[in-house]
C-alpha cells in the first residue's frame, strides 16, 4: 500500500513537471508569436508609410511636369503672340519704311527747283557696281551719316564719292532731304559738287565729287602729313572756307547756316582747293532776317559751338563764325581744340591762344613745321590768330560777320579791332554747362529724328 501511494506521488510529480515545461513552452511560443506579429505590423505600417511617402512623391512630381508644362505652354503661347505680334509690327514698319521712302522721294523731286540743275538719280544696281558691292577696299571712311565708299561710275569711268545710311546712323530722311535739297540749290568753287542721288529699296545714298586728298583733319593732325601744307597752302585753304561761308551767309538764293563747321567736314581736291561739306544739319533763314533762332534741338560738335548755341540753343551767321574762329587756330596751330582738355594751361585750344595773344607770345601757337618746310610770313601768321579771335569772341554780336573776315584778311593795310574775351576760355562752369547739352565731342555729330 505505501509502495502504491509513493508511486502515485511521483506519477503525480512528474505529471506536474511536464505541466510546468509544456506551459512554458507555450508562454515561450505566445511571446514569440506576438514579437513575430509585432515586427509584421510594424513592417506593415513601415510599409504603408513609405507608400505613403512614394505615393506624395510621385504626386509633388506629376504636379511639378503639369506646371512646368503649363508654363511651358504658356511661354510657348506668349513667344508666339509676341512672334506674331514683331512680325505684324515689322510688317508694318517696312510697310511705312517704303511709304515714308515714296513719300521722301516725291518730295525731295518736288522741291528741287526747276532752275536748278537736276542732280541724277542713280538706280542701286549701278551705284552697287561702282563701289564693287560697298567692298572694304572702297571704303573711303565713316561719319555721322553712314559709311563713305569711292565709287567709278560704269561706262564713264568717273569717279565719286557714295554716302550711303547705316541703320545704325542717328540721322534719317530729314536730314537726308535737307542735305540733298539744299546742295542741290548751291553751287559755288568752295561747296562739295552732289552728282545724284538713289533711293531704292530702303536704301538712301548721296553721290558726290570725289575727293582725292579726303578732308583736311586727315592732313593737319598727323605728324607726317602735315608737312604738305606749308603755309600758303594753309593759308589758301583759310580764305576758301571763308569764300565758301560767305557765299552761304550772303549770296547764295537762300541764306544758310551751316551749323557743323568743323576740319572734317572741309573736304580737298586733287589740286588742294577746300570744299565745305555735309550739310545734314544746315538751317535755312531769311536773307533779311539778322536776329538769332532758337532751337530745343541743338545738334553739332563740341568744340565747335558757340556759347550762345550750346547753352541756349540760339544760332545765326555767328555761330558759323565762331565754328570758323576755331577751325582757323587748328589750321594755324596743326592742333585739335580739344587737345587741352587735361592741360593746366587752358581748357581748350581756344583758351590757349586767348592767354597767349594776353602774353603777347602768340609765335608759340604756331605749328612747328612751318618753319622747317617752307618760308612763312610773320606778319599774316600774327593777321590770321587775330582774326581768328575776334571770330571766337564770347558774345556772339561782337563777332565779325564773314564779309568783314575776308576784307581782314585780305587787306594788310586795314587796322583790327583788340580781341575781346574769346568763349570758353577761363572758368569751368561754362564747360560743365555745355557738357550737359545735346551735342557730340570732336568729331561725332548729333542728330535727333524731329522736324526741322
């Protein structure tokens, strides 16, 4: 009986035992299963967000293509309106190009006088053959108005000087009708000959006599080429500007002011005979009209001004004179006026002959090459500075006019009035003033688009 019930208690024991390590193991597999269904949730949601995140991604993106596409869209559609709208725009300037270019042609053949000799018109195929196509090598030169070509007319062999437009010339059919029309009623020994003319399509050139020995800066400013004009010559070049003036001031049939007298406009032919030149922003004024005009539209070259012009605007026969004053001190100095600009001594070249004519050392003003090329007369040297500063006096009715030059110069015998104070000679107010105009400095001219 004991041998049953110890029996009984080990069965029981070890029935207990294996309770306890079955629960166990089941406690063991429980946890496993919650940890391995707590990774797959996490992995779940992990995988749920990163949807998530791909799927913003992916939107933020198709809406990045649709709005880089609409501006796309809408570039394309601005650049096509914008396209369409130059090329009506185009179509309408070169529409009222050809209008205003008719209309131009019309009037410039309507105002021509019947008296007058009739300048030729040229067709643009010959004016195209006679410059070899505008080739660089008939390039003469450049100004305000366009480029210069040397041209030879087919069949006559003549040669001629072409002033073709540029596009990017600051000068248009204004000034091309008004230095057409006006040369075109001028004639005189000192005034460049026009030949013709051609307008065809879109183009705008004047055909002139050719000048072999080109404009007179070309000589006075360099150091070798000055040495050809000893003072005669220099001298005869003085006295046919002013013949030339003259005969535009007061006996031409119409009363010109020329208004952009400078040494590159005064042209040279073969035999060294001077002839004023462009006549783009010349002003017609009545034959009896003595008073000065205004103008809002001051155009011109520095240097070359007269006060009165440069700072108000008013202009006559003295601003031609006072341009000459200035021209005739280069021509007897070999100097441009603004060579002083940084100079202590003046502030122009001006300036410098007014202090050196106060001095009484008026010889250093004189070209150099003078004396070693060829005999040179003291006497009419001393004429021509004085003569040269009573035409650069500040007011402008103080000046001679070119009537009372020529006799000046002409007449050794005739006494000369002392010099005033010349322009823009001490201070430099006035040339802060003048600066701030609407003109060009040395050799550029100013031109505005607006009626005359």
């Amino acid at each position: 009986m004991r041998s049953y019930v110890v029996g009984i208690f080990a069965l029981l024991i070890v029935l207990v035992v294996i309770l306890c390590l079955t629960c166990r193991y089941c406690r063991r597999k429980r946890r496993k299963d919650m940890l391995l269904i707590k990774r797959l949730k996490d992995e779940a949601e992990q995988a749920k967000k990163k949807n998530k995140k791909t799927m913003k991604k992916e939107e933020k993106k198709k809406k990045k293509e649709e709005t880089k596409n609409k501006k796309k869209k809408g570039e394309e559609m601005k650049l096509t309106t914008k396209k369409s709208e130059m090329d009506s725009a185009n179509s309408r300037e070169e529409e009222e190009k050809k209008r205003d270019i008719e209309l131009g042609l019309e009037d410039i053949v309507g105002c021509i006088d019947n008296n007058t000799n009739v300048v030729e018109v040229f067709s643009f195929e010959i004016i195209v053959a006679s410059t070899n196509n505008f080739s660089s090598e008939s390039k003469l030169g450049e100004g305000g108005f366009g480029p210069v070509y040397k041209g030879i007319l087919p069949g006559e062999g003549k040669e001629v000087a072409v002033k073709r437009l540029s596009s990017k010339s600051g000068q248009g059919l204004v000034e091309f009708k008004n230095e057409l029309n006006l040369i075109a009623k001028l004639q005189h020994v000192n005034l460049v000959q026009l030949l013709g003319y051609c307008i065809q399509d879109g183009e705008r050139m004047l055909v002139y006599e050719y000048m072999p020995n080109k404009s007179l800066d070309y000589f006075l400013f360099d150091s070798r080429m000055k040495e050809l004009l000893s003072w005669d010559r220099r001298l005869h070049i003085i006295e046919g500007i002013a013949q030339g003036l003259l005969y535009l001031h007061k006996y031409s049939r119409l009363r010109i002011i020329h208004r952009d007298l400078k040494v590159s406009n005064i042209l040279l032919d073969a035999n060294m005979n001077p002839k004023i030149s462009d006549f783009g922003m010349a002003r017609i004024m009545e034959l009896t009209d003595d008073i000065a005009t205004n103008t809002k539209r001051v155009v011109g070259t520095y240097g070359y001004m007269s006060p009165e012009y440069a700072m108000e605007g008013k202009f006559s026969i003295k601003s031609d004179v006072f341009s000459f004053g200035v021209v005739m001190l280069e021509i007897v100095s070999g100097r441009r006026n603004n060579s002083f600009y940084f100079s202590d001594e003046a502030l122009n070249l001006v300036g410098y002959a007014w202090t050196l004519w106060n001095r009484g050392d008026w010889l250093e003003l004189v070209d150099s090459t003078f004396f070693k090329t060829s005999y040179c007369d003291g006497n009419a040297l001393k004429r021509c500075i004085h003569v040269a500063l009573l035409c650069v006096e500040e007011r402008a009715s103080d000046r001679p006019t070119m009537t009372d030059v020529i006799s000046m110069l002409r007449n050794n015998n005739h006494d000369l009035p002392t010099p005033k104070k010349a322009a823009f000679s001490t201070g430099s107010e006035q040339v802060e003033q003048v600066s701030n105009s609407n003109h060009s400095v040395n050799k550029i001219t100013i031109s505005i688009l607006e009626p005359r």
